[in-house]
C-alpha cells in the first residue's frame, strides 16, 4: 500500500485523464487493441471496458480497505494543498470508483494501475466526461471537511502530517492543543460546565427526556463537523472550582469548543454519510465498531431517561428478592425521585441536606439523609480529576455517584447525564466487590419480569429443556440442558429474549478494539446463540417440551431473537449495523496474536456459525439472498422500557418492537427513530 500511495503521489501528471485523444468508439478498440463483440455499440463497448477494468481490479493483492485508504490519503492531501497538488491522482481515483462502483480486491502492480487508468480514461470519453463534472463528484466528500480542520490547525501553529490516509499530530503540536485547553478550563472553572449544559440544551427533547447528539446524514444537509460534547462535559466536570474574574470566559470557551472540535474531526469519528455503515467487510467492521464506541464517548454521552432510571432502581433494589434479605434503599429511591423532580437539563441543582427534610415527607431524620448523600456524592476536587487527554477515560469517575460535594451543598448536575451514579451505587452496596454476581443477574431479571407484567404483557420466564443429542451433535454444543430467560407469543411470532448485564468496559470506550468485540462477544453473540439454540429445536421438533411440562409449539410462526443488555450500546445497536456486524463476522476468526482474548471474541460466534451453517437455518435464512439476521435484534432496558410505554398486550408490544425495523434515518440514535416513527403511524 505505501508503494502505491508513493507511485499516485510521485507523478500527478500520469494520472491526468484525457479522454478527448478518443472521437469516436472505434477509436478505443483500435488504441487499446483488444477485440470488441460485434456490433459495436456505445454501450456494448462501455459494458466490455467495464468488464475489463473490473478484471484488472480482481488481484487479491489489496483489500478494498486499503483501497479506501489510499483515496483518503490522496483526497486529503489534495484539499489540504487548496487543490494544487496531486489533482489528477485524485480525480483518477474518484472516477473509478463513481464509474466502477466497490469491489472485493485490487492490484498492487503500476503496470496493472497504468492499463486501468487507459481503459478508465476510454470508459470516461463514452460517458461524456468532462473535467467540470468530476470535481462535482468530489465535492460533497468529508475529506474535505478533515481537511478544512486540519488547514485551520496548521494555521493555528500546529504541526500535522498525513499518514496511511490520516490527518496525525506530531507530538509536540499535541500536547500543545491540550495544555491550551487545560490552561483555559483552568481559568473557566464552573463556567465551562454551566455554558456546557446551556449549549446543549438545543439537543434536548422535552418530550422524551433525552439529547439527541447523533446527527441523520444526509446528502441534502451541508456537510461539516460536530461539536464533541460528551468530550467537552467531561473536562468541564474536571474543573469545578471558582473561575477567575474575566471578561474573556466566553472567549476562552469558544476557543476551546473550536479547538476540540478540529482534533475530534480529523480523528474521523464522524458519519457524514447514511451509506457508510452498509457496506463494511471483515477488514473494516472492526475498526467500525470501535469508531462507534468512540463517537459515543466523545460527541454523544450515556444518558437514561430519568423515569427509566427510577422504574430500573426500584425495580431491582426494591425487589423482594434483596428486601427480604435485609437490603433498604427506601432512601436512595426517594433521593433519586426527589432529585429527578426538582432538576433541569439546562443547569444544576445546588441543595443542602436540611432542603430534603420537608420534600422528603420527614420520613428520614437528618443524620440519615446526610449519611445516604455522603454514599451517594464525590468530592468536587475528585470528580474526572486528570483527565485531559480522550484516551484517558479510566481517569473519568463521575459516573461512580449521581451528586457532587461543593462546601455545604451538593450538586446535581443533570436528571439525564448523572442518574447511573443511583445505579452504580446501590449494585456496589448490594454487591461489594462483584463477588456475588447471581443476586445483580437475579434482580435484573426479576425486573424485566415486573416491567412485562405491569404493563399486560404474558411470557415465560426462566423455563428450561433438554437438548437432544442430535441437536448437540448439530450444534456443536456440549450442554445438555438450556434455559430461557424471556418468551413472548403473538399469533404470529414467538420472541426469544436473553438478558444479559454486560456493558462496556473502560478499556472498550478508550479505543482498544479487541476489548470491544470481546464486549460485544459477550453481549450481543452470546445472547443470540442461546436464542438460536432454542430456535433451531423449536424448527427441528416442531415444539419444545420444558421441564415443568409446558410446551410451546411453532405452528408455522415467525421466530424472533433479542439480544437484551441491562444499560445501552448506543450507537452498536443499530438495526442495520447489528445485522452488519454478525454479516461480516459470522465466517470469520478474529486473530488478534492473543490467544485468551482471541477464544473470548470467537466463542459465541463459533456457535452462531455452526447454526447458520444447519440445513434447517439454511433453508430458512440464507438463500434467495435474504438477511439472515433480520431476526437478530438487540435491545437495551431502557428501550424495552419505551416500547411498553405504548404496549398494552402482546399484540401491540410488537408492533412496538418492529416499529424501527424496515427505516432507518442513519442517525443511530434508537430514541429519536423511534418516535418519529411512532408520529408517522
């Protein structure tokens, strides 16, 4: 790759097309010399040209991810140049891949590329080419909008380069950019986060209680970079003290969103087009992955609806199943009630204990409330302290607790951004040390089982079999015995759901890729190779006998599987990319040269594989060029959560489960297809 990159950056001038040295058709099989079918046609000739250059193409040399990298390093230093250098290489390679479209493969000899750069040039003549419609297609590219950033940091004094297609830093300009951004929120104090939620506010939707960060691409709406906001919060919350007596704060502030959003936008997190996500390989689905992990940590934040919250911490730590046990969060609920009534999204909640003896229904004394807000609070001092670099996310804490001790009050900060502190609080006091996973898993069950309930859904819960041992020597599965955690029937389709508490790890959001696809193994995989073990016997036996004598039968219906986490993976659980994801995976290995992680990644997906590879998943999901996972679905609580708020039973539970299913906006942000949908009924 870096010899090509070097062959189309030596010489632009060989890569300048010139498709008037043709006149007419039989000029270009006369030039070119090769034979063309009679008769010889404008279109058969442009078909025949095509299929040559495509044969060209077909080396297994380089991936087509290569490909994109090449053209990304060329584009960019193109635009950054003001399009003086490198113009023709450019254009070469912007045709090629308007005229012949993606393919799987492409060659690594110069010669190869100088025969495809003829016939492309011939190929062009025949479409009317002309200089002033190549530019047109090269124009609406979010090269150009990396670019612009990076021309603006170079004015700006900092150091960069292109590198394998990336806009890099050199060492030195990096640190710069961040002791400038240091040195400014120093000076900011509180003021960055107050002027942080103030401008946030104009992605915040009233109605559903949520921001909505993600942008819809679109080929109408002028590209240019966001504003990473989850990035911005999180240094503000680092630098809660007294701000310095300036009147230069709103400069400063200003300063430091441009500069984030210059680094964040040549790091290339952002999705400028609704496409980009449909048509990844093997080679690509896993940086995808992570790039999407990483938007969300940087431009978007976690957020959870503040009536979710309350229905998932009363429904797990009021359970019977802890209260019986001796475990009161009586206390913590009403604080979070309290806490969620009282605060806005727009700024934060300043109060003091002796404010929550009235609201509170002087149910608690004094000393108990100040002892429940030490347990739930983190010094402001302490809070996301030295984090400065996006990297560092280990160092980002504000997640631990939902207040903030300042003097004698406490904050607040935010119903929506700051609720899990609640959560994470109480699993911690439930389960010091992690050491007694059953009763979290117990609880979070027993939630899902009174949120189904509450609102008249009927299922099974926790129901188990046997697995023949056909279906294990099928399967390639050692258990003899398995167990659903949810099944839902309509008339028409049976829903298998499996809950799983696996979210992501720190490791996941600072960017390390193997963590990832371990964290996605052990959610996402893992949940639809127990559904498709219970749907493979449920397709071969015609019905699946429990334990306890229950039966449940096909009857000819529609089998869907969800995968259900406890808390969200945002932008992962797309539809569409969900679907993309098992696509590009399903026949691969994943190889890291780490042996544990590497079992950890490919366990479930050995399993999913020897499913899809049965005849009866075959016949039934792969031929005729279906999806065969359309019926893969992964979910968090808090979407389950808004389904059943417009469910009564099980018939309009899903129609509420398949409302994103057939449209997307290419936004994947679940919450806000959702509703928009739901107003479109």
């Amino acid at each position: 790759m870096v010899e090509l990159i070097s062959l189309f950056e030596r010489n632009d001038q060989e890569w300048k097309l010139v498709p008037t040295k043709f006149t007419q058709p039989q000029d270009i099989a006369e030039l070119l010399e090769f034979d063309v079918p009679a008769p010889l046609t404008k279109e058969g000739l442009k078909k025949h040209l095509e299929a040559h250059i495509k044969n060209l193409l077909a080396s297994e040399a380089l991936p087509a991810n290569d490909f994109d990298t090449i053209q990304s390093h060329i584009a960019l230093r193109y635009f950054i140049a003001d399009e003086k250098q490198h113009g023709h290489a450019h254009t070469f390679l912007r045709l090629l891949r308007y005229y012949i479209g993606v393919t799987e493969h492409y060659p690594s000899s110069p010669q190869q590329w100088r025969k495809i750069k003829s016939l492309l040039e011939a190929y062009a003549f025949l479409c009317d080419y002309d200089s002033d419609k190549s530019m047109a297609l090269s124009n609406n590219d979010q090269n150009i909008i990396i670019a612009n950033a990076a021309k603006t940091l170079i004015a700006k004094g900092y150091n960069i380069s292109i590198k394998l297609g990336r806009v890099e830093f050199d060492k030195d300009s990096e640190e710069r950019l961040f002791e400038a951004l240091s040195y400014r929120f120093n000076k900011m104090g509180y003021f960055a986060l107050e002027n942080t939620l103030h401008l946030m506010g104009s992605f915040y939707n009233r109605q559903t209680k949520r921001y909505y960060f993600r942008r819809s691409p679109s080929p109408n709406r002028k590209l240019e970079p966001s504003i990473p906001w989850g990035y911005l919060f999180n240094l503000s919350l680092a630098n809660l003290h007294e701000p310095v007596k300036s009147k230069k704060l709103k400069n400063w502030y200003n300063e430091c969103v441009e500069l984030a959003q210059l680094y964040f936008c040549i790091h290339d997190l952002q999705t400028f087009n609704v496409y980009q996500d449909m048509f990844h390989t093997y080679n690509t689905i896993l940086p995808a992955i992570q790039k999407q992990i990483l938007y969300d940590q940087h431009y978007a934040l976690d957020q959870i609806n503040a009536e979710h919250m309350i229905a998932m911490v009363e429904g797990q730590f009021a359970s019977p199943l802890v209260t019986t046990k001796g475990f009161n969060a009586t206390i913590h609920i009403d604080l979070l009630k309290w806490a969620s009534k009282q605060a806005t999204h727009d700024s934060p909640l300043f109060f003091t204990p002796q404010q929550l003896l009235h609201p509170l229904g002087l149910k608690y004394t004094l000393d108990e409330i100040e002892a429940v807000l030490t347990e739930l609070s983190q010094d402001a001092k302490k809070l996301n302290r030295g984090y400065l670099q996006p990297e560092d996310i280990s160092q980002r804490n504000f997640f631990m607790k939902p207040f903030i001790k300042t003097g004698e009050k406490y904050c607040y900060v935010n119903p929506t951004l700051c609720n899990f502190g609640f959560y994470f609080s109480l699993e911690q006091k439930l389960n010091p040390n992690r050491k007694n996973g059953n009763i979290v898993g117990d609880i979070a069950e027993e939630l899902v089982s009174s949120l189904l309930t509450k609102l008249g859904v009927t299922f099974y819960a926790g129901k188990k079999y046997k697995v023949s041992d056909a279906i294990r020597k099928d399967l390639k599965v050692e258990s003899k015995e398995r167990e659903c955690d949810f099944i839902i029937e309509t008339d028409d389709t049976i829903i298998f759901l499996e809950l799983k508490r696996k979210t992501l790890t720190s490791f996941s959001r600072a960017g390390n890729t193997m963590k990832s696809i371990i964290d996605v193994s052990q959610s996402l995989f893992h949940a639809l190779a127990q559904t498709g073990v219970h749907e493979y016997t449920l397709r071969k036996q015609d019905k699946i006998t429990f334990k306890d004598g229950t039966e449940l039968s096909l009857n000819g219906r529609n089998v869907e599987r969800v995968a259900l986490t406890l808390f969200g993976y945002f932008g992962l659980q797309d539809g569409s990319f969900v679907h993309m994801i098992l696509k590009t995976l399903i026949n691969a290995r994943i190889q890291s040269g780490n042996e544990e992680e590497d079992k950890k990644a490919n366990k479930y997906l050995e399993e999913l594989r020897s499913q899809y590879k049965t005849d009866i998943f075959q016949e039934y999901y792969c031929k005729d060029n279906h999806n065969s996972f359309f019926n893969c679905r992964f979910f968090s609580v808090p979407q389950l959560l808004t389904m059943l708020k417009n469910a009564k039973d099980n018939e309009t539970f899903l129609t509420e489960f398949n409302r994103t299913r057939h449209m997307t906006d290419g936004s994947k942000d679940w919450f806000k297809e959702y509703e928009y949908y739901r107003k479109l009924r």
